[in-house]
C-alpha cells in the first residue's frame, strides 16, 4: 500500500497523525485534568462523584500523549531530540506529575479514611502539575524556544492559560455527566473559566504572528486574511454563544448537557488549527521543516503501516468507552 504514496506525502500524512494524536489528547485528558484540578473545590462525597466521572476514561485517554509523542520520535528523530532538549525539565516535571496523579488516583479509593484527604491532594497537585508543564512547553514552542526574561514569562502565561482552558473543559465534562447542585457549580466554574480560555487563546493567537515574518505574512497578507477570517469570527461566536448558552435555567435531565463540551472541543480544534497553519511545514519555527526533520521513506512507509493500524484501534477504543459508560455519572466503588 505504501509503495503507492509518493515519499513526499510521507512526512506530510505523519505530521496530521502526529497533530491529531495532540489534539485528541488536549481535548481528551484535557477534561480529566480539569476535573482533577475542580476536586479541590469540593467535598468528599462530591469529589468520589467527580473522579467517578473521568474513572473509565482517564488513563486511556493518555494513551493519545504516548501515540503523539512516538510519532515525532519515529517519524522525525531529528525534530525530537532539539524539541526534548529544550524542554527536559517540564517533560520531567510533567511525567512525574501524571506518575503522580495516576498512583494517587488508584489509592484514594483504597486507603484508609484518615489518609485519603492526603491522596485527593496528590490528585490535585498532579492534575496542576501536569497542565503547567504544558503550558509551558506550549509557550516555549510558540516562542522558538527563546530563553529570553520576557519569552520565561511568556511561558509562564501560557502555562496558567492551559490551566484555565483544562478547568474549563473539565467544567463542561461535568455539567454533562453530573447533575444537581454539583452540575450548578460547574456550570459557573465554565462561566469563570471561559473568558480565561478566551483571553490565553488571544494571546497565543496574538504572540504567534510575532515570532516571525512568515507567519505574519500567512496571516494577513492578501487574500489570505479573507480566507482565515472565519476561524477568530468562529471563536469568538462560539465564546459568546457558549457564555450566553450557560446562562440559561438547567432543567431536570437536561438533553442538552452535552453542548458546553461539544463547544470546548470545537474551540480547542480551531486553536488547534491556527496553531498548525501558523507553522506549517515546520515542525520548529523557521528552524526545521517536516521534510528535513523526517525520518528515511523506507522507514516511513513501514512505520506508516503500524501506525494506520494502531490509530484506528486506539480510536475505536476511545469511541466505545464513551459510549459504553455513557450517561450520568454514578459513584465508583472498589467493593
């Protein structure tokens, strides 16, 4: 099958799987991160009823990160060991959060009742963790890696923007899969975290025309700003919609639950989108396109056959989870 694709496509057919895998990650583990970073607002009985709702899904849904990042180190070795290197410490950081978060998860449905405020705070701590050193990366990214005073705090900016954007499409997953009192509560943790999402996601989408004169000119040359103009016009239109949307009365199992978190994807694809446009072909900035980053088409195209087969599983995987598990949360038991 692969003899058949013309070995300039390879790197380009690698960089959508690659970019899928990120997204579907960002929107997947997004909401279970967010949730994780929500269980500190409340109390016990209402947390169990929290991590319930993200319990058959969490650790499949990190599966999307292992498959996006074996994807850069097989298909662009070169591309993987400069971006690896540049950003060692957060990677560290955030694999000792999720190692973190995954134990603490596991545990705090198994300890004793005197330890299992420690491990909710562990839950907690690693959620946080995980979306900072996200963030971060995502902002050292943007920035070409710039080490610069102002480009650290920059990061650090785009960093507690992940944080705002995973509350916020945790808050969705909860209004969706809770209700009562504890679905009134994420509705206003969506409504608090919206406009933060809103203004991080401005501000990506400000900075990145700015690091070069390249992407400046994609955006706003010509005709191709008649072009782009509907991605910020659907953004804003959804930001504003959305905000409007959670305004209105929940009423008693509520059919349109599922539409807060349908927007949060829908938005995360479109700074997705921009994000891709803004570089594409380089995998970094103005330094390394797909072609030159790429591994051998030999290797590419045997590489390219397991990858058509894993993507599909993990896909359907993910797919008959949802729908299996489907519905209102109820309360996990170990008993």
């Amino acid at each position: 099958m692969t003899a058949f694709i013309d070995p300039w496509w390879l790197p380009v057919i690698f960089a959508g799987l690659m970019g899928l895998s990120i997204l579907l990650y960002v929107i997947l583990d997004g909401y279970d991160l967010g949730v994780g970073m929500l269980t500190r607002l409340e109390k016990d009985e209402n947390r169990d009823l929290m991590v319930a709702s993200i319990g058959p899904f969490w650790d499949a849904n990190e599966t999307w990160l292992v498959l996006g990042i074996g994807l850069l180190l097989v298909a662009f070795p070169l591309a993987h060991g400069l971006i690896l290197t540049q950003l060692y410490l957060p990677v560290v950081l955030m694999l000792v959060a999720l190692i973190l978060r995954g134990v603490s998860f596991e545990f705090r449905a198994k300890a004793a009742p005197e330890h299992k405020q420690r491990w909710d705070h562990a839950f907690f701590a690693g959620s946080l963790l995980t979306a900072l050193c996200q963030g971060y990366m995502l902002g050292a990214y943007v920035l070409g890696f710039d080490q610069s005073f102002a480009a650290v705090l920059f990061c650090l900016l785009a960093a507690l923007g992940l944080v705002a954007g995973y509350v916020f499409v945790g808050a969705c997953w909860l209004i969706y899969k809770v209700e009562g009192d504890l679905q009134k509560r994420a509705v206003r943790w969506a409504e608090v975290s919206l406009w933060a999402t809103a203004l991080a996601m401005a501000i990506i989408s400000i900075a990145t025309p700015l690091l070069s004169e390249r992407i400046f000119d994609r955006w706003f040359r010509l005709p191709e700003i008649i072009a782009l103009l509907p991605i910020p016009i659907a953004a804003a239109t959804l930001f504003i919609g959305l905000a409007i949307f959670l305004r209105r009365p929940l009423r008693a199992k509520d059919e349109l639950s599922w539409v807060p978190l349908a927007t949060a994807g829908i938005l995360f694809a479109l700074g997705f989108v921009g994000i891709a446009y803004s570089f594409y072909p380089y995998l970094i900035a103005d330094r390394l396109d797909i072609w030159q980053a790429a591994a051998s088409p030999e290797a590419l195209s045997i590489i390219l056959i397991g990858a058509l087969f894993v993507l599909p599983v993990i896909l359907g995987y993910s797919i008959l989870s949802h729908w299996i598990f489907r519905g209102k949360a109820t309360h996990l038991s170990y008993e």
